[in-house]
C-alpha cells in the first residue's frame, strides 16, 4: 500500500566542495497537489530536486518515493529538466525525442516500437503538438521546446512529475497549455513538484509551496505559507516588490 | 591522368589493401566521429590521436612486437590515459577544457617522440614503419593490418548499434538518462572507448596528426544533409569511406600524394560542398530561399500598390506610370520585374510605354492578400 | 663562440619565454586548441613563402607564415559565424586542411630540400648551433638564437604597449569594446604575434613544442598565481625550467630534444598540479578532509538546533537516527559524535545528543553564513 505521502525527504544536505548548497532539509510531500518549490537564485531549487532524484551526490539524508529509496520507485518518476540544459540542434525529430521518455520503461536494447509511438503521439495531443511530430527540434520556438519536453515526461506516465523551471521563457499559450495540463495532472491524482520563479502566479497555479534559501524556510499549504514574513525570510530584504504587486493574491499576502 | 588506376583496383594487391583499409577507417572514423561531434568531443580526437603516439611506441618497447592489435591496444590505452588526464585537470582545477586538451596533446606527444628516438636507437631493424604512425603510411598497410581494422571496427559499430537508444539519450540528454537509471557514467565510458577505438584504427594510414580531421570532418558534412541521427551516422560512414577509397585511388595516380594528406582534402571538399549546397541548412540554399522571399514579398508588394492606385482611380482601364509604383516602392529597385512576372502571370497589364494596371484577376489577387494580411 | 651545448640551451630557454608570453593570454582566454591549429598552418605559409622566393633564410617566409595563422584563425571564425557545426568542430575542420595542402606541397614539388615533413613537428634543435648568423664575415650567433631574440624582444614589446589592452580585454570583453579598445584588434593582434612566435620556434623546435611551451606554462602558472603580472613572470620561469631541464635529459638519455622538452613542461605542470601551495591536489585533499569533518559537525549541530524543542526532538537526536536518516556509515557517525563532544558543542545524555550553549551559537552562526 502506498502512504499517503508521496515524498518524503529527511535531512537532506548537499555540498559542492564543501560548500553547502542545501542544509538539512526536511520535507514531506501529500500525494495529487500541485507543489511549487521557491526561493531567489542560488538557494538551490535546482539542486534539491536534482538531490531528490538521485542525480547529485546528497552529503546526508535520503528521498523516499511513497515509501522506498528513488532507486527502486524510478517508474513512478517523470522528470522534466530545464530546458537550456540540452543542445536542441541535436539531429532529432520532436516524435524521436518524446519517445525517449519510454527508454527506461523499456530497459537495455530493446527499441522503441509501435506502442512507444502511439504513447508518444497520444503525449504530444495533450500539449497540442502532433502536428510537429516530425519537426526537426531546433526548429522549435522556446515554448515548443517546453511543451516536448512536458510529453516526454508524460510518456513516462509517472505518479509524480518533477519539473525544472518550465514556465522559464515561454509564451503566454505554452503558459496556459502547462497550466492546463498541471491541473489535468492533479486531477488525475499525480503529484507534481515545479521549481517556479514567478511569486506572483504561486497562488493561482499551486496548492502547496516550498520557500527554500539553502535552509527550508517553510513548506505546507499555499495558503498558510506563502506569507509576506516567510517570502522575506526567504528572499531577504528583496521581497518588497511582493507589497506593491498588483496582488493576484492579495489575501494570502496580507500577513 | 591515368584511369587504368580503377581498373588497378581490383588488379593490384598493395593498391586494393590501400584502398580497402582506407575505407574501412573512413567508416569507422566517419560513424563514430558523429558522436565526438555532437557531443562537442572534436577536439578531445585531436587530442586523442597525438596521445596515441607514446601508447604505440611503449606497447613496442615493452613487447617488441609490430603486431598491428599490440601497438593499437598500446594507442588505444594512451589515448584513454589522456582523457582520464584532461578531465581531471578539469575537474579538480580551475584550468579550462581548450587548456587542458592542448596541454595533453603536445605533452604526450612529447613524451612519444622521445620514445621513438629512444626506438630508433635499438640495434634490430624491427623498429622501421613506427614513424609511419606520425603522417601515416598506407602503402605499408598490409592484408593483417587491415583485417586487423576491420575486426576491431567491426566490434566498435556492432556495440554501436546495440547500445544506439543509449547513447542516443546519453548524446542528447544525459541527466534525463541518469533520472530513467541509466548508468550514464558507465556509458559515457563505453561510448568514448568506441570513439578511441575509431582513432587508433586510422592511425597507421592517416596518421595522428591528421587523424582528428577524420573523426570531425565526416560527421559535419553529414550534419548538413539531415536532421535524423541515423541518416546522420550512415551519412558519415558512407562519406568517410568514400573519402578513404577517393584518397587511396588519387594518391596512387601521383608522384608525392600521400594518402593521409589526400583523403583529408578529399572529405574536406564533401565538406565544403555540404555546407555550400545542403538543402535546408546550405549557405547557398538559404541565400537562393531569401531571394525567392524577397521576391515574392516585392510581387505582393507591387501588387497591393497598383490596387491602392486603381482604387483611387475605380476603374481598372487607367493605366499608372511606372514611376509612381517605384515612389511607392521607395525606390529599392525590382519594380519592372515585379510588373513583369505579374504581367506574364495575367494579373497585370501594360497599356502604355510606362503606363501598368491591374487584370481583373490581378484585382482578386490583392483582395485575397490583402483578406489575408489584415482579415 | 659559445659551446654548442650552452648555445642549444640558450636557444630553447629564448623560445620558451617568446612562447609563454602570447601563451598567457591563449589560456586565459580559452583558446589554447588555437596554438595548436597556429603552430601546424603556419607550415603552409613557409611553404608558400619558398615556393616564391626559394630561399628558406627570407624573411617573405616569416611574413608568409604569419599571416596563414591569421587566416586559420579567421576561417575559424568565418565557419563559426555559418553557426552549420560547432565551435570546437570549426577547428577541428581548418587546421587539417591547410596542413594537408603544405604535406602535398612538400612533398610533390619541394621534394629535396631542407624542409623535411618529419621536422615540421619536432625541429632540429641539435643541429641550430651550426647554422650560423653571419655578418660583414663575422660570426654573430646561431641564427636560430637570433630570429628567438628578435621574436622575444617583439613579443615583450606587444605584451608591455598593449598590456592593459589585453588584460581588459581578455577579463571582460563587453567593457573593453565599451572603452574604445577594439576587442578585435586586439584579438587578431594576440593571433598574429602567436603566429609569428610559432614559425619563429618551428624551425628549432617543431610545431609540437610549440603548442606545449605555449599552454603548459601558463597553466601551471595558472594554478599559482592570481596576478596577471605574476603568472607572466612565472610561465617564463617554468618554460625555461622545463627548456634547461628537458635539454639535460635529452642529453642523458640521447633522445629527441624537443620531446624531452615538451615532457619537461608536462613533467613541471604535473608538481604544480600536485603540490601547488593552495590549488594543487595535495593542498585540496587536505582542506577538503578538514573540512568535511568540519561541516559534518555543522550538520550535526545544525540539525539538532533545528529540533530542540519540536515533539520530534526526542527521535531526532538519537545517535542511531544519524546513520539511519543522515545516511552516515556508523563509523563515521560515531567519529563526528566524539569530534564534536571534544570541541565542546555537544553532549551525550545516555543514546541522546544535546546542544551545549556554545555548539548552539555554533550552529545558528553556521546557518547565518
């Protein structure tokens, strides 16, 4: 039986030459929420969720995935990376690239076939991007880009979704589709972790926050923690532009 | 010129095993390099190759034995040793990777070129042709040579092709790979080794000064031609081959053609030529796709002014004067020809000496533009 | 005259720092590969020079040779610009090119003269003190020895007129066009004296050394220095240490002079990137364990700051919680307990860990920092 909790993190402390990156954290996910993770550049969003998938050497603590170590739940994961990350003038085509979402589920050597392509097609349909399945990659727009990146990882079909930065430099439609597609998501009991940058939309996308400053400052519920004194103890004295925003959530703010 | 050279081919032994180890090193290298290429590993061959040099001198020191599968584990192993050099030099210091590759590079190099004095002193003979390693030779390639080759290619694209949707994802998107359980350190080790294996097997006929040429050049022409990975790495195998044979032929045409020389000119024109004319991505391609551009943009263009002015005028008998479209056009030249393609496809008419107005078609047309522009 | 051995060494030590000089700012710069592609076109500029004036003493050649590395470098960037292949490829693609053409050059129509392929890469430093530099009938100097003191003095003078030219613009490109300082003048600049430095070394020395007295210097200078000046001064020293000492062990072992050379400055970057007072491996692994024990303190007091006073406290201040949650091999875990109750931080009640006032302000200091 799976708990209820999707992700549980324990002391988690990640140094890069001794230099810590993220200090003990502590961190318990429910299951099918929507969870954002903040914090200003540096306080290592990247990195937690890079340490909670097993990608950076933690220093101390471990990441259980409903219950065991990452390693043994890997099929219940679907990770969206950032999409700078990856040179898009690589020799593929939009189909090629989603269907690299099915490689794990299909293990050593066995190549993708038929059902890798109708899963493929069926995630591209979600992010309303059939029509370029055959498009080399680089002929992309940047929120084309995201979008294939979102279906790999729905073909992965996961119970819980990591997403690194995928509203970063998209257009106001790939904004919509992602949001759309998040809620989807929700609905249909997944549980997605997204590092975000933008505080303004936490509120209206989001139903559980992380802030994070190398320190966990706070993580629950949007509405408990997404307050003016938790965003400046995690952003510093550089929040005040929080106060005069034009308030897509005034309440919550109004600490 | 003497053409008889092809029929040589297949008549000659020393020409046909040339030609034939020419060949498979250009496969090899070609298919192989495409990776090195894309994963922004060009230079690392480069590297690689001079690095070979100490490999092959020591593994005949130690061994004193010429067997070509000998001096190229010994290549092969040196040139490994180098990476694992270069990186740690990155990773533990703050020197860059350009540093650090050149650094290797001319080190071992070095150190190579001392063993080989070290060689040349030995009271046998058996040293004679170590040296070819530094230009290449391929008139010493024997049959063993290139059976030699030819089995370790063999292998090294056998592996290739069984490992292809791993090092597709490892080429592409290694972290992805590393959050699916890939062992992506693990494979980043196999898929180097291959591209080693790619090196030293040139060795002997290309050299390892120019051996980097065969690992970059293949892979970047074909680059050119498609956007599918496959056809890129098949591409490349067949352009490295061709290249090889190409290179074999003409040097045995001609007094001092040496044959490493010869193929890296010849794979370097498949190369000019593909970024010249390849459809899509071409210079040329994309120079003669703006033309067309701007010329159609002009048509509509003067299209749309001669309807403005026959708007002002509602009726289409009236004839406007050449320079008045031009002024329209601010006078950026292409107004005549323009009128004239519009003419010869019945959209407009002359009915003066200077003097054009739109057909009733022409008339349709720029409704529908304009519809399509601002509707 | 000189003995011809002190004169060989007197040679190699003059190209060594003609070489470190321009290498500084080629590593600095991040474009090292650059001197190796440099070193290995300028060969078809010396060719092209004896095909015109068939005299290999003609300073045509030089000029000749130099402007082939300033057009290997601008058909790099020329290939760049297409944006059709990487960076890396771009050089990959020229230097082999333009090297190929001068082998067939050499090979098909220079056959009998002295420029011998194989010399290309590894010079003939042995043989430099006889061919001599002779004027009005008196013997001055080994010609090499000169055109090495010529190239010397020239590159000095570049790196001293244009020093803060070159700094700005290889530490910040933006601000150095911003000022008026034409980045790329100052680029083909660095690219020409590279050139003339490489074909200047060539005919002693071979393409190789080159490229290894241009980096390996400067690298291992790199780890020693922060100072731009600093690291000047010293990729001189370690090139003409490695020139002097590669000379001698060539000597010892009657092996090729260059090679040895080349070996030497590997030889000299491999004790820096040893034993380098802060950068080297030795000094890192050092720090590095000192500090891990250091910050695994911070970890442990940290983490039970974090929990005083919470209901969980009482669970997540055991020791046995550090192996199963830290994930700290007992062993480990049982050593940082006792570093940490020495330095007086914490102390154990039974199986249970407690701050002591001084590890708490320990622990809320490391969390600030």
């Amino acid at each position: 039986m799976y708990s209820d909790r999707s992700i549980e993190v324990t002391d988690l402390t990640v140094a890069y030459r001794d230099k810590p990156v993220l200090w003990d954290i502590d961190l318990n996910v429910p299951s099918g929420l929507l969870m954002a993770i903040v914090g200003p550049n540096g306080a290592g969003k990247t990195t937690l969720i890079k340490a909670m998938l097993g990608l950076v050497r933690a220093a101390a603590g471990q990441t259980l995935i409903y219950g065991k170590p990452y390693a043994e739940q890997r099929r219940l994961v679907g990770y969206v990376p950032q999409r700078g990350s990856v040179d898009w003038d690589f020799p593929s085509s939009v189909l090629d690239v989603v269907m690299m979402g099915r490689y794990g589920a299909l293990g050593w050597i066995r190549r993708p076939g038929r059902r890798e392509r109708e899963l493929a097609f069926a995630a591209l349909d979600k992010v309303k991007m059939r029509d370029f399945a055959d498009r080399q990659i680089s002929q992309l727009s940047g929120g084309q880009q995201q979008r294939v990146f979102l279906a790999r990882a729905l073909v992965q079909d996961a119970q819980i979704y990591f997403m690194d930065e995928p509203f970063q430099g998209v257009d106001a439609t790939t904004e919509r589709a992602i949001v759309t597609l998040l809620q989807e998501l929700r609905a249909a009991g997944k549980t997605v972790i997204v590092v975000h940058h933008d505080l303004q939309t936490v509120p209206e996308y989001f139903d559980w926050v992380t802030l994070l400053n190398v320190r966990k400052i706070a993580s629950g519920p949007v509405n408990d923690v997404f307050t003016e004194e938790n965003l400046r103890l995690a952003y510093g004295g550089r929040v005040s532009f929080l106060s005069r925003a034009n308030g897509s959530a005034p309440e919550t703010l109004a600490s | 010129m003497d053409w008889h050279i092809l029929q040589e081919l297949f008549t000659d032994y020393t020409l046909r095993t040339v030609a034939l180890g020419a060949a498979t090193l250009g496969i090899i290298s070609g298919t192989l390099g495409c990776y090195a290429v894309l994963r922004r590993q060009a230079l690392l061959g480069d590297a690689m190759s001079h690095a070979a040099l100490p490999g092959i001198a020591l593994a005949f020191l130690l061994t004193g034995s010429k067997t070509p599968l000998i001096l190229l584990l010994g290549a092969a192993l040196a040139g490994w040793t180098a990476t694992l050099v270069m990186m740690s030099i990155v990773r533990m210091t703050r020197i860059k990777e350009d540093t650090a590759l050149g650094f290797v590079l001319a080190v071992f190099f070095g150190f190579g070129m001392v063993l080989l004095t070290f060689i040349q002193k030995l009271p046998n003979a058996a040293q004679a042709g170590l040296d070819s390693f530094l230009f290449g030779q391929a008139a010493t390639l024997v049959e063993r040579d290139v059976i030699t080759m030819a089995g370790l290619g063999a292998v090294a694209l056998a592996l290739m092709l069984l490992f292809w949707k791993e090092f597709k994802l490892l080429s592409f998107d290694p972290e992805f790979g590393a959050s699916q359980g890939f062992p992506i350190r693990l494979l980043d080790i196999l898929l180097t080794s291959l591209v080693v294996i790619a090196i030293v097997v040139g060795l002997q006929t290309v050299g390892v000064v120019l051996m980097s040429a065969m690992i970059v050049a293949p892979a970047a022409a074909a680059r050119q031609w498609t956007n599918r990975l496959g056809l890129m790495v098949a591409l490349a195998g067949a352009f490295g081959g061709l290249a090889g044979i190409a290179g074999a032929l003409i040097s045995a045409m001609g007094r001092g053609l040496s044959t490493g020389p010869v193929i890296v000119l010849f794979i370097s024109a498949i190369v000019l030529f593909s970024m010249l004319f390849a459809p899509n991505r071409g210079i040329v391609w994309n120079w003669l796709r703006r033309q067309r551009n701007r010329r159609r943009l002009k048509l509509e263009a003067v299209l749309g002014d001669l309807y403005a002015l026959s708007q002002q005028h509602e009726s289409l008998k009236h004839g406007h004067s050449i320079e008045v479209l031009r002024v329209m056009d601010a006078r950026r030249g292409g107004v005549q020809r323009s009128l004239e393609t519009l003419e010869t496809r019945g959209w407009a008419q002359r009915v003066g000496v200077d003097a054009w107005t739109l057909t009733p078609e022409g008339k349709h047309r720029a409704e529908q533009a304009a519809v399509g522009r601002y509707g | 005259m000189l003995a011809p051995q002190l004169e060989i060494q007197l040679i190699a030590s003059v190209i060594a720092a003609a070489c470190a000089l321009p290498g500084v700012f080629l590593v600095l710069r991040r474009m090292a590969m650059m001197s190796d592609a440099i070193s290995h076109t300028v060969l078809l500029g010396i060719v092209i020079g004896f095909f015109l004036t068939r005299d290999l003493g003609s300073p045509l050649l030089f000029i000749g040779a130099a402007l082939t590395g300033v057009l290997t470098v601008s058909l790099v960037e020329l290939i760049n610009r297409t944006r059709l292949v990487k960076e890396d490829a771009a050089i990959g693609l020229v230097f082999p090119v333009l090297f190929s053409i001068a082998v067939i050059l050499i090979s098909r129509y220079a056959g009998n003269v002295h420029l011998d392929v194989d010399a290309v890469l590894v010079g003939e430093l042995a043989f430099a003190p006889f061919d001599r530099f002779v004027v009005f009938g008196y013997d001055i100097a080994p010609r090499a020895l000169v055109i090495g003191v010529i190239i010397l003095l020239l590159n000095l003078m570049f790196i001293t007129l244009f020093y803060k030219e070159l700094k700005l613009a290889t530490f910040d490109v933006g601000l150095a066009a911003s000022l008026g300082f034409a980045p790329a003048a100052i680029h083909y600049g660095l690219m020409f004296v590279v050139s003339v430095t490489a074909v200047g070394a060539f005919d002693a020395v071979g393409s190789i050394l080159v490229v290894a007295l241009m980096i390996a210097p400067p690298a291992a200078a790199y780890l020693l220095t922060n100072r731009l000046s600093h690291m000047i001064a010293l990729s001189v020293g370690i090139g003409v240490i490695s020139a002097v000492g590669g000379y001698w062990i060539a000597h010892w072992i009657d092996a090729s002079i260059a090679g040895s050379m080349a070996t030497m400055t590997g030889i000299c970057f491999g004790v820096v990137f040893l034993f380098a007072p802060e950068r080297g491996l030795v000094a890192l692994a050092r720090r590095h364990n000192r500090q891990r024990w250091d910050f695994a303190q911070q970890m442990l007091a940290t983490h039970l700051l974090h929990h005083e006073g919470t209901p969980v406290a009482d669970a997540e201040s055991r020791i046995e919680h550090l192996t199963r949650h830290m994930r700290w091999a007992p062993a480990f875990a049982a050593q940082v307990v006792r570093r940490a109750i020495s330095r007086g931080l914490i102390y154990q009640q039974g199986d249970m860990l407690a701050l002591t006032e001084y590890g708490r302000r320990f622990a809320s200091e490391a969390i600030l920092r």
